[in-house]
C-alpha cells in the first residue's frame, strides 16, 4: 500500500505530459484523420466550403463553442460534466451587453467574469462539497443562469454600439484572422501548456482517472475540483462576450444550444463521459472544428434548421455510444 501513492502520481503524471503512446496516438491520428476525410469531401461537394472566406468564417463562427469548449473538456478529464455551459455564457453576454451601455467595455466584462465565475464556483461547491452528482449540480445551474439571464434582459433586445466589439469581429490581427479567433486560439495555447506541465493539470488528469486513489495520495481533490468548475464559469463569461462581438445584439434566444455543442465538440475531441482522465484539449480543438465544418457544409448545402438539430442529437448519440464501446474494451 505505501507504493500506492507513489505509482498512482507517476501514471498521473505520464498521463498528462505523454501523447505519444501508442493509444494516445492512435486517437489523436484518427480524429486528424476524420477531419481531413470531411475536409476533402465538403470541399469535393461544395465549391464555396474551401475558399479563404469560407474558412475564416468556420473559425469566427466555432470561437465561442471553442473557448467554451477548454472548460468543459477540464471538467470532463475530472470525470465530471457541465450542463450549465450555455446558460453561464448567456449571462456573460447579457450583463457584457447591459452593462456596457452605462459604463466601458472593460468594466462591464470584469463584472460578466466575476459573475460566471461566481456560477462555476457554486458548481464546484455543489460537486465536491455537497456530493451532489455533476449532472444533477450543473443542471440546477443551468435553471439558475437562465433565470438570472432572462431577469436581467427582461425581454428586451440590447443593442451594442462600442467599437471594440465589431472591431473583434472584422479587424484581422495575425493571418487574416480576426481578434475573436486570436483569443481562442490563444486559450487552447496556453490550456495545453497548463494541462501538460503544471501541477494543476497533473492534479485534473489523477482526480479524473481514480478520485479515491487521488485522495488517497494527498492530492486537493476539493480544491481541484472547485477550480475547475470555477475556471469553466470565467471561460464562459469570455464566451458571453465574444458572443456580442459575433451577434452586436443581445437576445433571449440566444446560445440555446451551446450546452449540447459543447458536448458534442468534446466527444468528438475524443473525451470520455464514462471516464475521467482520458482526453487531450488539442484534440477538443479537432472535435470543434469538425463540429464547426459540419454546421457551415449544412449551412451551404441548404439544410433546414430541424434537420441540423436532429443531425446534432444524432452525433451526441453516435458519440456517447462509440465512447461506451471504446472504454469498455479498454
């Protein structure tokens, strides 16, 4: 028992730092591999889906299911899972787009943050110190962000004029890229740097493959876990406002469905909800651009909104089942 702590970190720790076994491998060639066969077929298929505006939209249009997406893949590699994603991202946009209107820009997405952030930490709370399970803890929280969203806009549409906000959406910055594509690139940078060489990132990745062993370890599972549901909320609150940087308007229908994008985008990243610990943010990437290609080819072809909405629960189906088999093999 007294090499138990010792074996479990070090597996931890490989976990973490190593993508190069040849599992690990394998599964980050075969969603490049996925990618690439669906890039070569929408753009046999439909002339427009490859051209350099086409592309620069895909990566406009996937930045807020992107930046979302780091936070939920942090919860799932806890073994865990975010139902509140979209209603905590609704928030940051509501308050980013009413507060704006009396105070800076820069002031009215500090209070979006502090607020998210403040919901994702209540998810932490709920999870590892009530013991409630996530689904259950996050689900209350979606009902709770929504209200607080819906209180906040009252029915009304809010308009926003500031220019950083269109500036974000139509200023390119490096490669012909706009600022809303920077920054979520720059999350999936600096995610991936946190997640392979920092204690933190060992920490998610040993929680998520055996709590119990974690805690028996001395790890800070609690502590962990709060981070990560608290690090999720912020993540969000940053979507909630380059969702006004997208949109330029505010609505109560709006980002309705990011909880199950998310979900999707993470499981075609090759994450896991039968296991904690399994998983890669490069690969939440792929599975968010796959997402991504998908939407706009559908776009493109013509396809009605109800066809794309049973498309998507046919892919969290597909998804959750190819999971079930893979694991249970493993």
């Amino acid at each position: 028992m007294s090499s138990l702590p010792a074996n479990f970190l070090k597996r931890a720790r490989t976990r973490a730092q190593s993508s190069w076994r040849p599992r690990e491998l394998g599964q980050s060639v075969g969603i490049v591999v996925v990618a690439a066969v669906l890039l070569a077929i929408f753009a046999k298929t439909a002339n427009a889906f490859l051209t350099a505006g086409n592309v620069r939209n895909i990566l406009i249009q996937t930045s807020v299911l992107g930046v979302v997406a780091v936070g939920e893949t942090m919860v799932m590699l806890t073994g865990g899972i975010d139902l509140s994603v979209g209603a905590m991202a609704f928030v940051g946009e509501v308050l980013t787009a009413d507060l704006t209107a009396a105070h800076s820009w820069e002031f009215a997405l500090l209070i979006a943050l502090l607020a998210t952030g403040c919901l994702g930490l209540l998810n932490g709370l709920l999870v590892a110190v009530a013991g409630i399970p996530a689904i259950l803890a996050t689900l209350a929280s979606l009902l709770l962000a929504t209200g607080i969203g819906e209180l906040i806009l009252n029915l009304r549409y809010i308009m926003v004029t500031t220019p950083i906000f269109a500036e974000m959406y139509t200023k390119n910055l490096v490669l012909n890229l706009p600022g809303l594509v920077i920054v979520m690139l720059a999350f999936y940078v600096v995610g991936s740097v946190v997640m392979r060489k920092t204690r933190y990132g060992r920490d998610v990745y040993a929680i998520g493959g055996n709590p119990r062993a974690a805690r028996l370890s001395g790890l800070p599972v609690t502590r962990t876990t709060i981070a990560v549901y608290g690090l999720t909320g912020v993540l969000c609150g940053v979507g909630g406002f380059l969702t006004v940087c997208q949109l330029g308007m505010v609505s109560s229908n709006d980002l309705q469905s990011l909880n199950f994008q998310t979900i999707i985008a993470v499981l075609l990243g090759g994450l896991s909800v039968a296991r904690g610990g399994v998983g890669r943010l490069e690969r939440t990437l792929l599975g968010v651009l796959i997402f991504g290609m998908l939407t706009n080819y559908q776009t493109i072809k013509g396809v009605g909104s109800s066809y794309q909405q049973a498309l998507l629960g046919a892919l969290l189906v597909a998804a959750v089942v190819a999971d079930r088999l893979l694991r249970g093999r493993e």
